[in-house]
C-alpha cells in the first residue's frame, strides 16, 4: 500500500512538473528596445501640464505564442535619466526633497499577476520608487509583428501614479498647492523576442 502510494505520488508530480515545463516553453520572453520605446510622464505644476520622459530603462515580458496570456512583466527605471526640457526643475527633482537619485538611483515594478481584460491586459504588482513599495496596476496592450523575419511585440498604455504615496515630496514640496499628486505614465515600448 505504501509502495503504491508512494508511486501514485511520483506519477503525480511528474506530471505536474511536465505541465508546469510545458507552459514555461510556450512562452517566449520580448525585452525592450530603447532606441523605439518611450515613457514618459505629465504633472500639474502651478496650474499648467508639464511633460517628461525617461531616456533610459529596461521592460520584459513574457507572453504566450497565441498572444492570449502573458506574465513577467517587470520594469526597472535609471531615475538619472529623465528630462523635463527645464534644467532647474530637473535638478530640483534629482534633489533629497523629490526623487533623490543619489540615494534612490532606480525605481522598479515587478508584476505579480497579469490578467487579460476586454481591452488588453491588466498587470497587478509592485512598484518601488524611493524605497517605497506599493500596489500598482498598470494596463497595457500587446500586439506581435514580424519585422525583417524577427518577432517583436508592441506594449502601450498609462497608469497614474500618486507621488505622495511614495514620498516624493518632502518638505515644502508635500503640498500639492504648486505640484499635483497625480502624475500621468504613459508607455510605448517595442519590444524583441529572445532569440529560441
């Protein structure tokens, strides 16, 4: 009876580990091209919409062959790297009050689970800015293409984020009488297939 048990068991978990090998090999892992992606971000500041964008950061994503599922969605930030097009605001930002890069020199999301939506995709997960974790959901789309016999994938969408949250904003710069808490993300990213 043990035996057989014993056998049942093994014959279980070999084939949960062949389903869980199997998943694994249906999807293939796109990363970012830096040189055709963008994200940028858009803040109130004393009442007028302003805009900047990161220049350096690195996105992956898994995503199965029938474009249906996808997974691993992690992104990680050079906070260095951005431009507001206003060199005193963008080292006002770089400073110990707002992102303090010196100290914070990357911010960071790491999904946790991603769901298909009507319109795409749902990723639901953790995003580090300034030492801070929060919950994050970031939506996005995801189309594939063949370029020149290579498969990439397009991923685009925004999220807000609420710079409070996550401490950027110390001071005199806590009140959102001059800059908003509410800060507009938005990415469009080419990403390349990992070569089979």
């Amino acid at each position: 009876m043990t035996e057989r048990s014993g056998t049942g068991l093994g014959a279980m978990l070999v084939a949960l580990f062949s389903t869980a090998t199997v998943a694994a090999a249906g999807m293939t892992q796109y990363s970012s091209d830096p040189a055709k992606s963008s994200l940028e971000f858009s803040f109130v500041q004393a009442g007028a919409q302003n805009k900047g964008k990161f220049g350096k950061f690195r996105t992956t994503l898994d995503v199965s062959a029938d474009g249906a599922t996808a997974s691993g969605l992690d992104v990680t930030v050079e906070m260095n790297s951005y431009d507001t097009g206003d060199k005193d605001r963008d080292d006002t930002l770089r400073g110990p009050d707002l992102f303090n890069v010196a100290k914070f020199p990357q911010a960071r999301f790491s999904a946790t689970q991603i769901t298909k939506t009507p319109t795409g995709f749902d990723a639901a997960g953790k995003l580090t800015i300034r030492g801070v974790t929060r919950d994050q959901h970031i939506p996005f789309t995801f189309r594939t293409a063949n370029e020149q016999g290579h498969a990439v994938g397009y991923l685009a969408g925004k999220t807000t984020i609420h710079r409070l949250d996550f401490g950027v904003g110390q001071g005199e710069w806590k009140s959102t009488e001059w800059v908003g808490n509410d800060v507009t993300v938005t990415y469009n990213l080419r990403l390349v297939a990992a070569a089979p």
